[in-house]
C-alpha cells in the first residue's frame, strides 16, 4: 500500500493510506541503508495490521522537491505568513523566508495576516511596491474578519503547501478560520514582546477539507523560525535579489558583492532599490560570509603529524599521531570540494597557493 507520511515522532512515522492512519515503523534494511524517512514522503507500507493500525515501511518513492530545517519533501509551494502588525511586518525575516525558499527551488507566495487592525492602506502599498515588481504573488488577509481568506483557499486547493513564518503571525489562527473542525491552538500574544510565545512542535501535514470536492494539504514547520545562511556561498545570495542582481551586471568586479568595492553598479543605484530589502541582503552576506570563512580554514588548517605527551618525571617525547592517514584524507576531501565551489564560481583572488 502506498500512503504518505504526514508526521514523524519518537521513531514512530505516521503513515496515511487513504482512510488509514498506520502508526509504522522503518523495516530494518531501510535503515542499516540510511535511507532517511521525511515528512511528505511517499512511502510503500507492508505487513499492515489493521486492527492496531499498525505497518513498516519498506520503501521510500522518488521525491520531488525537498526543503530542509525542518526537512519536509514533496510539497508544491511555499507560502510565508507574515503578519502587519502585532508582531509588526519583519521585511528582513520575510526575505530571509524569501530566499531559502528561492535556494530550494520554490517560488513564495507571501501571505501577510491581520489586516483587520490597519487604519490605513499605506503600508499594503508598500509592501505591494516592493513585492509585486519581484514577481511574488501576494494576498492580504484576517484570519479574524475571514477578509481574504477565500482567496487563500483557491491558493491552497489540490496542493501541498507549507506555511512559514513566526510565532504569533496566525498561521494557526488562519487554517482554524479555513477549517474550524481542526481547533488548531492559538497563542496569546505576550504584551512586552508582540510576539507569540514559542512552543515546540513537529512538523505536520494536516489536511484542509474546503468543500466535498475539495481539499488542500498544509505543512505547519515551526523551525523556520531559525534560519540563517550559515550553509550557502556570499556569491549565490545576490541571485535571490532580482533587484541587486540587475544592477550587478555592470558592476567593475565580477565578484562583486556590493557591499563596498569599488565600481559596484549597485551601490551607484542603491536609491532604486528598497532600503529593507538592501539591508536584508547585507545581513544574509554576512552570514554568508562566516561560513566561506569557516570553509576555507577547514580546507587548509595545518595537521602536526606527532603530537608531545608528558611521560611524567619531566620526560617529554614525541609520538606520531594515530589515525593522522584518516584526517589527512578527509583533509583532501574538503581541499578538493572547497577547490571545486571556487572554481565553480570563477572566483578569482582564491588561487591554488592559498588552497595548499
Ligand atoms: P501562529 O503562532 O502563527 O500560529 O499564530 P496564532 O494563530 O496562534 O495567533 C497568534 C495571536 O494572533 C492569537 O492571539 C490570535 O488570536 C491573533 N490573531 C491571529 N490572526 C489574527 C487576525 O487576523 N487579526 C487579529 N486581530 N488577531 C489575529
Ligand atoms: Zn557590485
């Protein structure tokens, strides 16, 4: 039988076979293969017993898009839920969602909750201003008043989505309007921060019933809170700002990254381009930046080959190191892959000298 994992907890994954809800363990020789079982898999389950609803999973099918931290596969968009006010709309955290989704191959939809305390329509302008030229499709919504939300549906019908952003936005709050059979819990917002307060939870696939023909399938993804770009080049970042990376076609260096250097085509145009979305970008290359640092030291830190024990009563000797063959071949490894990203990107001022 073949049914999809809708929740992953304490080793226990949980399968959904058409009406069946099979509480499933991995079979042995998935595991000893490290084939690693996501939420949204699609999974083949045997040895089904029905009574305590019960199963293994014996194989995991082809996916067709993933996204990690928190890992879910198979879903069809990505939509960032960012609320206007009470938390106020956080731009940075909203390009930050923008992006990852843009590194794994997903275009957002940007869904922006609690319209119903606006008193002007200035700020929706705004952010219409600086979204829509982009290409993001955008729905302004209240959870509260349902203003929006069947617009919202006919985004969610026939598909997968996950819902990212933070804490207190309304993500919840947003699918108990969509469904109220679910009772999803909401959260007070706390007065000091504006923000709703953090609980823990897993990522799930719930499922949405609009009418009887109907349904849409959400992932809830708490994680996404913590995301930073501490795995990916600064030289990749400025591809997911269609803005910046117009502009830095003309700029002097062909490895710009338009922070400071000089001829940089986007600093002389930074007046057309929305100051959140500049300082979002800087901070992501900063982030960025740390890791290319850390990169670069793990691909030439020196390895002494013996290493000075203490005999005791004064005696010093030097012994070789054991299991040094290891590191030094892992050592090459990560020369070899830091050599590869650099050539791959062309980037001239790290040369062979600075990689031995
Ligand atoms: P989540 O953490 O993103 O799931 O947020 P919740 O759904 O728990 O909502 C956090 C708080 O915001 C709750 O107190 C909700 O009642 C409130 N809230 C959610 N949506 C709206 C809305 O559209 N308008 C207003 N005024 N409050 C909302
Ligand atoms: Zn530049």
């Amino acid at each position: 039988m073949i049914g999809v994992v809708v929740k992953i907890h304490s080793n226990f994954y949980y399968v959904k076979c058409s009406t069946l809800l099979l509480e499933c363990k991995i079979r042995e020789k998935l595991k000893k293969a490290n084939q690693e079982v996501f939420v949204g898999d699609k999974v083949v389950v045997e040895e089904i017993e029905i009574e305590s609803s019960q199963g293994a999973i014996f194989e995991v099918l082809e996916r067709t898009s993933f996204l990690p931290k928190p890992s879910i596969a198979n879903i069809d968009q990505v939509i960032t839920v960012s609320s206007i006010i009470d938390p106020v709309l956080d731009y940075s955290q909203l390009d930050r969602y923008l992006v990852n989704a843009g590194r794994h191959g997903f275009n957002s939809i940007i869904c922006i909750n609690k319209t119903d305390l606006l008193d002007n329509i200035d700020e929706i302008n705004e952010i219409k201003a600086i979204y829509e030229p982009l290409g993001y499709k955008l729905i302004f919504l209240s959870a509260k008043t349902a203003e929006g939300i069947e617009e919202f549906k006919i985004t969610l019908k026939d598909k997968i989505s996950v819902l990212c952003g933070e804490s207190g936005v309304g993500k919840s709050s947003i699918v108990n309007t969509i469904s109220p059979g679910l009772h999803l819990k909401t959260k007070e917002i706390s007065n000091k921060s504006h923000r709703g307060t953090h609980t823990t939870r897993h990522v799930e696939l719930i499922e949405l019933l609009f009418d009887d023909e109907h349904k849409g399938i959400i992932a809830d993804a708490p994680g996404f809170s913590f995301l930073r770009f501490d795995d990916v080049l600064p030289e990749m970042i400025d591809e997911f700002f269609t803005e910046i990376h117009d502009f830095s076609k003309e700029c002097f260096y062909n490895d710009c990254l338009h922070i400071n250097e000089e001829g940089c085509n986007v600093i002389k145009n930074l007046n057309k381009i929305p100051s959140s979305r500049y300082n979002s970008y800087k901070a992501f290359i900063e982030e960025a930046l740390e890791y290319k640092k850390k990169l670069i030291n793990s691909g030439h830190k020196e390895e002494k080959k013996s290493k000075t024990i203490d005999k005791g009563n004064n005696e010093k000797v030097n012994i070789v190191k054991l299991g040094l063959q290891k590191r030094e071949d892992s050592r090459k490894k990560n020369k070899q892959k830091l050599k590869n990203v650099i050539s791959s990107l062309d980037y001239t001022y790290y040369n062979d000298e600075c990689l031995d």
